[in-house]
C-alpha cells in the first residue's frame, strides 16, 4: 500500500494523535510575490528587513510563516520570515557562506499557512 499508513484499531492513542494531527493541518494559504534585488552581502552579512502587505497575516494567530522562495539561485543565502504586524509579513536574507555574493535580482514569493 504504497502513500499509505495503516493504523491498527488496537493501537488507539497513535491513532487519535494523527486525527489530532490532521485536524490541525492549515485550511489556508496567504501568498504574495512582488520583484525585489538582494543586496550585495559579504559573509555572515544581513540584509535589512523587508516588510511588504499581506492582507490577513495576523501575528499570534498561529500562522505561519514558510521561508521566502525565490526565483533565481541564491547561492547558499538562508531566507527568514515572519509576522511583523497585522497585515505584514517581514524577512530578511543571511549569507552564512564563507565569501560575498553579488546583488541577486528575481522574484520574491511569500506564503503564510493559516490554522
């Protein structure tokens, strides 16, 4: 049976902590993507955080935030995320690399899972 989990109706604590599980798989997604230019960063170097709109974004309702795709190769740059203030969504590029890497031109791409 492959994709399958069989769960034996004698095993009934597993059983109830994956429907527990499930049941609090999120209902929805909040996406928004919009250009935007990676600054030049030297190793262990940040960038500054960047905050952009996303309607329904709400911090403390336990959404939450996937790390920021994007379009081109990063070259080894960490994307972080998070729920700023209602309605925004803020993140920030890291560069945990040993060498600089060039600005990075492309599309940002943005989702926020919601319970």
């Amino acid at each position: 049976m492959p994709n399958q989990i069989q769960i034996y109706s004698g095993d009934q604590t597993f059983k109830q902590q994956v429907m527990k599980a499930f049941q609090t798989l999120p209902t929805s997604w909040l996406t928004a993507s919009f250009a935007y230019t990676i600054t030049a960063l030297g190793s262990g170097a940040v960038t500054s955080i960047m905050t952009t709109a996303l309607s329904g974004a709400v911090p403390g309702a336990g959404q939450m935030v996937l790390p920021p795709q994007f379009s081109v190769d990063t070259k080894g740059l960490n994307a972080y995320g998070w729920i700023g203030s209602t309605g925004n969504v803020s993140f920030i590029w890291h560069n945990p690399t040993a060498g600089s890497i060039s600005a990075i031109a492309g599309t940002v791409y943005l989702a926020v899972l919601t319970p």
